[in-house]
C-alpha cells in the first residue's frame, strides 16, 4: 500500500526517454533490483509491493472487464514459454548490441514490439545527444522495446482479466520463485 504511487515511475519510464534515449537505461533497476532485495531479504521484496509496473497495473483496476483467465495462460508452461522469451530475447538484445559496437551492423534506433515488430519512427528527443555512440543508443532502444512490450501485455492482460495477472507469468517472478527454491 505505501508504494502505490511508485507507478509514476512506470508512467515516467515511457516518458523521459522521450526527451532522451538515454532514460531508457532505467530499466536495468527493474531487472536488477528484484534480485537484491531477494537476496537481502530472502523474499520477493520488490513483488510484495514495490514493483512500479504492479502498482500501475493495480492502478488501472477500473479498466478491468475480469474475465477468469484460462489455466493454459497462467500456467506453469505459459510461465516457462515467456521466461525462454525473455532470456531470447536478452540473448539478441546482447548479440546485436556487440555487433553494433564492432560496427557489423547499424544501431537500430526504433522501437521493436515483441523482438519482430519493428515500428517505423523512433521516439523524439527534446534533448538530443549527437555524440552517443550507436550501440549505447541501439541498447537503449532494445531496452524500452523490452518494456514496452511487455507493459503492454501486462495492460492488455489486466483489462481482460485481474489486473496483476502478468504477475503470474512475468520473468522477473518465475526467476524470483526458482532463485529462493534453492535458498530455502
Ligand atoms: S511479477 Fe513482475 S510485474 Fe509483478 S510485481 Fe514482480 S516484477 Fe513486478
């Protein structure tokens, strides 16, 4: 309850990457931190309640149509698919990172939906720095992609169904869950 208003943060994320790219890099905390506290706390600390993109799940509630999700999208196998699509998804994230940076590629500075959907137009920067290096603002982009999409999932989840139901499959969980399965 203390943290409800931690979904500005969220709101923000999307937001200041637009007056620069660089904002972008935000979402390394929501990867990292989770696991910190998990392993400060021996708990899901930041799932508890600290989480931005929860509070601002549990904030659009009034949306919500709550239709009981299927079993096969809650399930252990749908929390399995989307944790090897997250950690593909990393891998390419990586791979196309480097090749950015030895220049066998060009940085992509768009927004992908879903690693494939790449749309035409990049975010617009109120702040602008020409001199970032292509793969620092490639990396950035494929982190808000990342975000992105899986807001929007969790959004169009939460209006469908309960609203945290993303946080039954979220990566960030179902890594959570096997990292204190070997703790305790
Ligand atoms: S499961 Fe994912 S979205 Fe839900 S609280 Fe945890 S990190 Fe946040």
């Amino acid at each position: 309850m203390k943290y409800r208003l931690f979904f500005i943060f969220t709101v923000l994320y999307f937001i200041l990457p637009m007056m620069n790219i660089l904002f972008a890099y935000a979402a390394v905390g929501c990867m990292v931190f989770p696991f910190i506290l998990l392993r400060l706390n021996n708990r899901k600390s930041w799932c508890s309640g600290i989480c931005p993109r929860a509070n601002f799940l549990s904030g659009i509630r009034f949306l919500s149509i709550g239709i009981k999700a299927p079993a096969w999208l809650v399930g252990k196998k749908m929390r399995r698919n989307l944790l090897f699509y997250f950690g593909l998804n990393l891998l390419f994230v990586t791979m196309s990172t480097i090749m950015v940076s030895i220049g066998r590629v060009d940085p992509v500075d768009k927004i992908r939906l879903l690693i494939v959907f790449q749309l035409h137009f990049g975010l617009p920067q109120a702040f602008p720095m020409e001199t970032l290096p292509g793969a620092v603002v490639h990396l950035a982009y494929r982190f808000y992609s990342i975000m992105l999409t899986s807001t929007l999932i969790g959004i169009i989840l939460a209006v469908l169904f309960k609203p945290r139901t993303w946080c039954t499959i979220c990566p960030i969980n179902s890594i959570s869950s096997r990292m204190l399965e070997r703790v305790n």
